[in-house]
C-alpha cells in the first residue's frame, strides 16, 4: 500500500488518532526532506488533526495587477499547512519516491482529497484544484514557482526570500503575488533544485549555480550571505528554441543583417558576441551555431549548461566546484586548455570571464576556425579592451601590442547584442576586426542600429543600417565556402534600402 491508509483487514482504520496534532501556524517541514523518518499515523479513517469545531472557508482575496497568480489570504496558507502536514503523516516517503511523477500525483490527490473530507473543510471545486495542485507541486516538483516554469512567456525569475518573487515579461520586470510558506520552503526547493546536477548549497556552501532539467540556468545564494532569506534566480529558457529567422521577425535585426550573420555561422568565422546582463547573448550564440554543418566535431565549454546545439556531434564540458573540503575544482580554464587534446574542430565558451580568454585565442589561431564565446561589455571596441584586460589578470607579462596583435589575428568579428530601456532587444552592431595601426586595434562597422525617436506607448523606433563596405575582410574565406553571393547580396540590400 503507497499510503498508510488502512489498517491489516483493508478497511478504514479505527486506531486512534496521533497524539499531537500539527499546528496550524507551524507546519511541518517540506516533503523534499526525504530522509526523515515518517511519524506514526492512523489511518485516515481516524481523524489525523483535530477537526475544527466549525467549517474553514477559503477566503480570496482580490485578484492583483498582475495576471501572474492570485494572490491568497493568510487563511488559505493556513489551511493548506493543516492539509499539508496531515498529508506528510499520512503517507510514506521511501514508497513515494518508488513512483514515477504521474502515479505519485494522483496518489496524492486522492489522499489530499481524503483529508479535506475528513477535516470537514469547505471549499469550492476551483479552490480544492487549486489546493491540489499546490500541495502536489510542494511535494514533487518546485513549490509556487511551478505556475511560473510553465510560462513560456517569461524570461527570469527572481526569488528575494519566502514572499517576494518578482519575474521578467517582455524586458520589464513585475512584482507577482507568489509567496512560499517560509523561508525552509524556499531552501528546500533550492536544494532540490542543485541536488539534480550533484552539487550543495546550505551554510557551509551558500552559493551555487545550477541549471534545470530544460536548461535554465539557476543561481542560489542563502544565509549568511543572504540576509533577507534564501534567494533564488532562474534564467529561464524557452520551450521552443528562437531562430534567426525569428530574430529577424521580432525586429532584433533586417533580414540582411540575418542573411550576414548565416555566413559569419556558416564559413567558420571566429565570432565574439557580446552584451549586457539579459541583452540576448546566448540566445544570439545559439542561433549563430544553427548554421554549424553537421559533420564538424564541436566542444562546448560553459560554467552551467545553457548552450543547446542541434548538431549531431557535439561534446558538452561543464565547470566543477571545490568540494567542501576546497579541493576538486575544474574551472573553465582547465576546460579550454583540454578541449585542445580532444580534436574540436569548432570550440565554444558559453561566457569569457576571466584568463581562459587567452586559451580560447590561442584556440581560435591554431586550426580551430569558428570557434565562438560570449562576454560582457557594452561596445564592440570594449569587448576587445576587455579580452585584453582579462589576459592581463592571468598573470601574463606579455607587452600590450602582442596581446593586441594576438587578438587581431584571433577575432574575427564582434557582435554586439544589447536590451534598449523599452525591454527590446536588438543586435546593434556587427563589427569586423581590420587589423592594427600603431598600438591601436582597427575595427569597422558592417551593420550598426541607430534609434531615430519614440512612439506615443514608448517603444523606441530605429533602424539597422548598412556602413557601406562593400568587401569586408572575410570576403576570401565566404568565397572559400561558396557564400560570397549571399554576402554581397545582403551587403548591397541593406545599403539600397538605406539608400531609399
């Protein structure tokens, strides 16, 4: 039997009931703590708390601003503690985690219904779903943010504590009413969370990142260092995974522009895409690698997995932690540097954040032609003050003008993805490394947006324009791969309709 529901002879158990009911205000730890012994219970023909001398109405409150959830009084909460904790007492744990996610659902929903009639609590149809759902999204997925997870319309999740969580929609933050019981909830699911990829977060290691099943990307820090409670951050990724051509239909680029950027994917040109925080890098780097042909071997290297490449042959690294003892840790440098022995034709890192910009330069001059990675910088011309920076803080004592002609020789092409104040995001710039003048980097602009005003709703208005070179550096290797048509084509296209 999956529950303890009934006595030896199969019926409705007549035992008495436990000797300390749980309080309302108080309930008991989250079901994530699966190893906890599950206390003595009767069955549920015996009442599990004391009933209430008169019927618990669910009061709800008024529906917010925000068609995110609604928010609920504290006597719902109240109630779903008293439900919660019969149902803990009710069931046993080691068998639960034996079922698979559909069978343990509708276990606990009849359960749950069980203990609603017992209880003598009275709801309408609508409220005990949405109890139902709520209590089974505690015990076997991620709480109050399940709702959110399946929203593919949003872009991240910010947890700040047990009852503020604010989500990202169409590049403007909003305030939802979600709240979790109490701040053990919100560690629980952290916890749940970071257990799936084998790695820890509590006091003694209070910062992780992490990433979800559909490739997410989760940051936890908790107490100490958080003082209002655990917080929680997800990058959420969409079901359906954005195209080129789908940039080009959101206005983030001309089709020209997306024409160029086929063939900086396609002839295995060494691309930079940088931006800000949230600007659309990776999703950017994703689209770039659509163009990969499906017999070359690519690498992957990333401190959490985010990257989804649809190629058949694809190797995916991931960054390691030190263990508590401090030991054990494989940084992306240690990545990069391996990647070399394990004949990549293309190698990609998800983000550039510190020496391994060396390594991925000397990977990208010795053979391993389209070799791609994000960073952060607000301009073309900063992202490659920035590799330069980066190198520096590895402890090279190379002089500035090599590691600048390192560079020179390395990047091939700058794109440069940015969030306007509106919530849009645009490629505003693709940039072409020249060559070098003296101790200066030479770069020119092939494509560059420039706004032009802002609509009566405050939606910026620009334009993607062409600069006019006509022959850009890497005119001989699209010819190499046959796409010199399509280069000049979307070079002269753009250039005609600025024309006009």
């Amino acid at each position: 039997m999956f529950g303890k529901r009934s006595t030896t002879d199969g019926r409705p158990g007549a035992a008495p009931p436990p000797a300390a009911a749980p309080k309302v205000s108080n309930p008991p730890p989250a079901a994530s703590d699966a190893g906890r012994t599950p206390m003595p219970s009767a069955g549920l023909g015996a009442p599990l708390v004391s009933a209430p001398t008169t019927p618990t109405r669910i009061v709800t409150a008024a529906p917010p601003a925000i068609a995110t959830d609604t928010r609920r009084s504290e006597s719902y909460y109240e109630t779903k503690g008293t439900v919660f904790g019969a149902l803990i007492e009710a069931i046993d744990l080691a068998q639960l985690a034996r079922l698979d996610a559909d069978a343990a659902r509708e276990e606990i929903r009849d359960i749950v219904n069980e203990i609603i009639a017992i209880k003598n609590i009275v709801m309408s149809i609508s409220e005990q779903e949405e109890l139902l759902d709520d209590i089974c999204n505690d015990v076997l997925g991620y709480g109050p943010l399940e709702p959110l997870l399946a929203r593919d319309d949003i872009a991240d999740i910010m947890v700040n504590g047990s009852g503020t969580v604010y989500i990202e929609v169409a590049g403007k933050i909003q305030k939802t009413g979600i709240r979790f019981r109490d701040n053990q909830q919100l560690l629980n699911i952290c916890q749940r969370i970071v257990s799936q990829i084998g790695r820890r977060v509590d006091e003694s290691s209070p910062i992780c990142d992490a990433r979800l099943p559909d490739g997410s990307r989760v940051n936890a820090i908790v107490p100490p260092l958080a003082l209002d409670g655990p917080t929680l951050t997800i990058r959420k990724f969409k079901k359906d995974k954005l195209t080129l051509d789908q940039l080009v239909k959101f206005g983030s680029i001309t089709p020209p522009g997306g024409d160029l950027l086929k063939v900086i994917g396609r002839c295995r040109i060494n691309t930079i895409v940088s931006g800000g925080t949230g600007s659309g890098k990776t999703t950017l780097l994703n689209c770039l690698t659509q163009f990969i042909d499906d017999d070359e071997r690519v690498i992957t290297c990333e401190d959490a997995a985010e990257l989804q490449l649809q190629q058949p042959h694809v190797v995916r690294l991931e960054t390691r932690p030190p263990n508590i003892e401090g030991e054990g840790q494989v940084n992306m440098r240690d990545l990069v540097k391996n990647c070399l022995r394990m004949r990549p034709e293309r190698i990609i890192v998800g983000e550039v954040r510190g020496p391994e910009a060396f390594d991925l330069l000397q990977a990208m001059n010795t053979g391993h032609d389209g070799s791609m990675g994000t960073l952060h910088a607000n301009s073309p011309r900063e992202a490659l003050s920035r590799i330069e920076s980066m190198i520096t803080m590895g402890g090279y004592s190379l002089p500035s003008r090599t590691i600048r002609e390192m560079i020179v020789a390395s990047v091939d092409v700058v794109v440069q993805a940015a969030r306007l104040r509106d919530g849009t995001r645009k490629i505003t710039h693709i940039t072409e490394v020249v060559g070098m003048e003296g101790d200066v980097i030479i770069t020119q602009d092939l494509f560059v947006y420039e706004m032009t005003g802002e609509d009566a709703q405050g939606k910026l208005i620009g334009e993607h324009k062409s600069t006019g070179i006509g022959r850009p550096k890497f005119w001989d290797r699209a010819r190499y791969y046959g796409e010199e048509k399509r280069l000049a084509a979307a070079l002269d296209s753009t250039e005609a309709a600025v024309a006009r």
